[in-house]
C-alpha cells in the first residue's frame, strides 16, 4: 500500500510539472573543456532557468561557443546537445538582447534548431527552428539533400503577439528574407563552418546589428 502511495504521488507531481522527464536519463556527459564565461553567465539566468525543461528531451548539453564581433564584443553564442551515444541533437542559438525587445522581460533570445531528424553523416533530413522566447513557436523549417537546402518553409507567430511586438524584435521577419535568399540559390551548404554550426544560422548576423544596436 505504501509502495502504491509513492507511485501515485510521482504520478501527480509528474502531471503538473511541465519539465517532467520522459524515460529514466544515464548520467549526463561532461564538457570536456569549461564553458565559456559568458555562457555561464547565461546559465544563471532567469531564461535559463524558466527555458532549460524545453530541451531535456535531447539530451545533454556540451561546451557551447562564442561569436565574436568587433571590439571583441559577443555577437551569439552556440550550445550544443547530444544524446547519450553523441549524436548531435540539437543546437541554441543565444544571442543578448536590449531590454524591452522580448516577451516577459526577457534579455536572452533563443533560437532553438532541432536537428533531431537530420542525419549529420549523410547530412540530409529536415532540420526545425523555434522562437523559444515566443511560446517556442516552430518559425522555420527546412529540408536539406546531401548537404544542400532544398527548400524551406517560415510559419507565422502566434496571434498573442501583435504586429508592432514582431516588428520591434525584426529578428523572424529579417531571418525570413534571407531564408528566401536562400532558396533562390541552388547550392547554398548547410553546414559549412569549423566547428560545424549551420550556415543558415549566418542568416541572423545579417539583423545583428538591429537587434543589438
């Protein structure tokens, strides 16, 4: 009876928690080199902490990196995840924002690019992004071929933010002109760069400066 007792409080506790676990997890792979400072500071975050649940379903987060710009001042930063056989999985892009772009007060903005369905050997498969600040809404899809983009498709956010909100960010609207570039030119790679971020997350560099101005 006690044992059934247990059972049913996990069961509740589960219910009403919305980071709940979906199986039993092995133990989570260590960074083989420390963060960098800056991505600890994100850690400490309020982001973090509210956001974090969103992605325990892909595993477990490695080192992350940062993009520099002039001045040595950061541009965004990356963050891998695996899974348990080191399978890259997912990757967020972090990028900090001026006070008052984003929802709920938030300074961190997280484009979050699920590469669950794409093979990273044969580097084909469909590759997903979610505007995580913005109820994690999917703004963007795309099918890769053997390394190459061969369309994608940009969805809309939802109704609860306003036109004037949208514009104000410009990330989404500004991601999804170059996107459309994109798709105008048959040989544009996926993956391209050293450390094998995606060559369509350049796309936000080109609304950097807005954003971060």
């Amino acid at each position: 009876m006690k044992k059934f007792i247990v059972i049913l409080t996990v069961f509740f506790l589960a219910l009403f928690n919305n980071c709940k676990k979906i199986e039993p997890e092995p133990e989570p792979l260590v960074p083989l080199v420390p963060q960098p400072k800056e991505m600890r500071e994100f850690f400490k975050s309020p982001e973090w902490a509210k956001y974090e649940c969103l992605y325990d379903y892909y595993g477990w987060y490695g080192t992350g990196t940062v993009q520099y710009g002039r001045d040595s001042v950061m541009l965004q930063m990356f963050l891998p995840y695996y899974s348990a056989d080191s399978v890259k999985t997912a990757l967020l892009q972090i990028i900090k924002m001026k006070p008052g772009l984003l929802p709920d007060s938030d300074t961190y903005f997280i484009n979050f690019i699920d590469l669950i369905k794409f093979d990273s050997n044969t580097k084909t498969g469909n590759v997903y992004m979610y505007g995580t600040n913005y109820s994690n809404f999917m703004h963007d899809e795309y099918v890769v071929v053997d390394n190459i983009i061969q369309g994608g498709v940009s969805y809309p956010a939802p109704d609860k933010y306003n036109e004037e909100t949208m514009k104000k960010m410009g990330f989404f609207k500004c991601y999804s002109l170059v996107r459309d570039y994109y798709d105008s030119r048959p040989f544009i790679r996926f993956l391209c760069d050293w450390d094998g971020a995606a060559c369509i997350l350049s796309a936000s560099l080109t609304c950097l400066d807005y954003l971060t101005q």
